[in-house]
C-alpha cells in the first residue's frame, strides 16, 4: 500500500529542512537541497513506520490541506 503524505520543507540559510505531516511521533530530515531533504525524509519516514509499526500512521485525523501563513507579533 503507498500512503501518500504532506511534507514541509523549509530552506535554510544553510540548506533544507522537511517534516511530514499526519504522522504521530518527530520525523525530521535535511539536506543541502529540496530533492535530497525530501528523499531524505521519505526514508525517515519508512524508517519511522518499519520501527513503530503502523500505528504511527494518523488515519483519524488526516491532513487535508496544509497552509502557510505570516503573522505579525511584538517582540
């Protein structure tokens, strides 16, 4: 079964970071571009699951669209 899932990447001043979500637990990857820290959060991702089971796997609140968003606070 392939289990489709939305990733953030987010670049870096020193390279990229990616995280899926819908996931339960912290599965976090990077790499100096957008196509290596996606592969390599896909196979954290795999990794993830073969080690915690599918129960990693949030069915019941699944992600349906994710937003980006600015927001102005005082610091």
């Amino acid at each position: 079964m392939l289990q489709q899932f939305k990733i953030i990447v987010e670049k870096h001043p020193n390279g990229y970071v990616a995280y899926p979500l819908g996931l339960k637990g912290i599965v976090v990857a990077e790499g100096d571009t957008y196509e290596e820290a996606l592969a390599d959060v896909t196979s954290a991702i795999q990794f993830h699951i073969e080690t915690f089971g599918k129960d990693v796997l949030n069915f019941e609140t699944p992600v349906l669209e994710a937003f980006i968003a600015e927001a102005g606070v005082a610091v």
